[in-house]
C-alpha cells in the first residue's frame, strides 16, 4: 500500500532549505529574496487551495508503485493541476500569474528528487506553464521631454512630487532598475574631463553598466548630491509609495489618455477592469517603476542607438526575449509616426 505524505510541511521544508542556504542555483549563488518571497505566495494558494476545496494535497514515494497505482498517481495530478490552476483562476488572477505559481511547484518536485532523494515520479511534466504577452506602458519620447523640460509644470509641484519627477527621469534615462537606484552613491557618479558617467552593477543581473549622463540627468545628481559619499543619492522609498506618486504625477501631467488593458486567461484574451473601476483604463493609472527602465530601452531604440548598443546599457543578452519586446514596440512606434508622414503626403 502506498504511503502519502502531506505537500504542505515538504514545502515549508522547501522554503527553509531556501532561506538558510542548502539549497542553492546550480551555479552556487543563494536564491533571490524575491524568489523566496514568491515561494511563500505559492505556499498560500496552496493552504487556500486545500481548506477552501477539500482537496488532499498529498504526495507519495514512487519508488515501489505497481504499473496500476502508478497511473492513479499520474490521473491524481493532473486533476491536482487543474483545479488548482481553476481555482486561482476563479480568485481573478491571470496566465502570468497561475504559471509563476505551477513553474514553483515544479522547482520545488524537483526539489524533493534531487535534494531529498524523493522519487516524485516526475509528474511535474504533466504541469503546463502558460505565459502571456503583458502589453508594455512606457513614456513617448515627447512625454519624457516634457517631463524633463517644462518649468511651468514643475513649478506647479509640491517638493515631495518634484522628487519623484527627477527620480524618474533620472531612471528613464538610465534604464535603471528601481532596486538599484535607490542604492546609488556619489561613488557611482565619475567625472572624466568634462564628461559625467554612471557606473553601476545590477543586483539582479550582477551586469556592470558604464553609461554617460546628458546635462539634465548631472543636473538631477547635483541636485541631490549628499556630503556624505556613503549615503544614498536619493534617499529612501517605499515601492508602494513610489508608485503611488508616479500615477499621481501623470494625472498632472496630463498623461490621462484612455488605455486598453487586455490580460489573458486560459490563452483567451480578456478586458481588464478592477472592480468596475474606469480610472484604470488612464495611462497615469498604468505608470510605475518598471516604466522607468522599459522607457529607457525603448527610447534609445526608437531615437536610433543600434540594437546592441542598446542591450549593452540593458544588460540584456542577444538572445533576451524581453528585449525583443521592445524591439517590437519601438518598431511599432515609428511605424505610427512613419504613417502620419505619408498621410500628409497623400494629401495634395
């Protein structure tokens, strides 16, 4: 008779491995706090999953299965499979979401083969992950300029806001990460000659990043230059708050212009709408963090920098799909203004 061991406690297992260093990448380094974070969510759903459904989640030792309690296994998991990814697409969450969480109970099937010597069976083959194409919210070239440039719109901002105005453009410009902007010294800043340039080393992708500042970018360091070299150029936020203000700056820039937001579920694509709420259809309402470095990218393609100039500043590799994201885009983008052209030529 085959003996069933509960998933829960072999997952929080899992996650203590994590956290504490035994289990680590293939390459040797420790896990990312943001990945731990995630396992923890996926922990969740899985509580929920269980207590909500009655489902038994449950795993056994396939070692000395019988041929017909092998295929009882197998049915076991992919029914596991879909009502789970059922039901966290019953609680509104999305493709990219319900895949973060299956791709996690793979690592952690995995987990248990190669680290606890526990024949899982390899079930985890049945899980599908799906992905969905997230439609990418960045400035145009004509909002970042005016962002930058536009006195009267400055003047109009309380210190608190303006703050966040010149951290934004500083990170558009940059194409940084918020994770490491806010860790950003005076000794990432280098003068050479007349010149000034930012050298900094990604925490995510430990890239090294040599790029030089325009005039408006040196003007936004000296602003908030500290005395101090080893305090932070910008001070502290929250991600919270930061996004918080970015959407309150675009509704006073005027960046208030319907967007459609569309999501897919199941690989069916749907309108998205929280709540009945027909404010998060502005293009202030999509603004955040992540604007600052997918606007960066997307600006220097569409100004004209060649592709691998580009990834060199991204840190992107030649084979990055992200980064053919915003290839697309910025084709995409100069294909519109490429046909404004032409219409005024048709006109005669």
């Amino acid at each position: 008779m085959k003996k069933l061991t509960p998933v829960i406690p072999l997952f929080k297992q899992f996650i203590k491995d994590t956290e504490n260093g035994k289990r680590l990448k293939k390459n040797g380094e420790r896990i990312k706090p943001q990945s731990i974070q995630n396992y923890y969510y996926v922990l969740q759903n899985l509580i929920k999953f269980s207590t909500q459904t009655g489902f038994e989640v449950r795993i056994c030792d396939a070692t000395k299965l019988t041929k017909r309690e092998l295929q009882s296994e197998k049915n076991y998991w992919k029914k596991f499979y879909l009502k789970f990814t059922g039901f966290l697409y019953d609680n509104g969450c999305y493709d990219n979401y319900v895949g973060t969480n299956i791709k996690t109970i793979r690592v952690f099937f995995n987990y248990l083969k190669n680290d606890k010597d526990f024949n899982t069976g390899d079930f985890q083959r049945l899980f599908y992950v799906r992905k969905e194409e997230v439609d990418i919210f960045v400035l145009s070239p004509d909002q970042l300029k005016f962002l930058i440039h536009d006195r009267e719109f400055e003047k109009s901002l309380t210190p608190s806001l303006k703050r966040i105005k010149d951290i934004f453009v500083f990170g558009c410009t940059t194409g940084l990460r918020f994770s490491d902007i806010f860790l950003l010294t005076n000794k990432n800043i280098e003068n050479v000659d007349a010149d000034w340039y930012l050298k900094v080393k990604s925490q995510k992708t430990k890239t090294f990043s040599y790029i030089k500042l325009p005039a408006y970018a040196v003007a936004i360091y000296n602003q908030y230059k500290p005395q101090n070299n080893k305090a932070y150029i910008f001070g502290k936020i929250s991600l919270f708050n930061f996004n918080k203000s970015l959407k309150t700056l675009g509704e006073h820039a005027g960046f208030t212009a319907p967007v459609e937001v569309l999501r897919e579920k199941q690989g069916k694509t749907k309108k998205m709408i929280k709540n009945g709420d027909a404010s998060q259809k502005r293009f202030c309402d999509k603004m955040s963090s992540h604007m600052m470095r997918r606007t960066a990218i997307t600006t220097l393609l569409i100004l004209g920098m060649p592709e691998h100039l580009v990834r060199k500043i991204s840190g992107h590799s030649a084979a990055s799909n992200s980064f053919n994201r915003y290839v697309h885009y910025a084709q995409s983008y100069m294909d519109k203004e490429i046909e404004k052209v032409h219409s005024k030529l048709e006109v005669y």
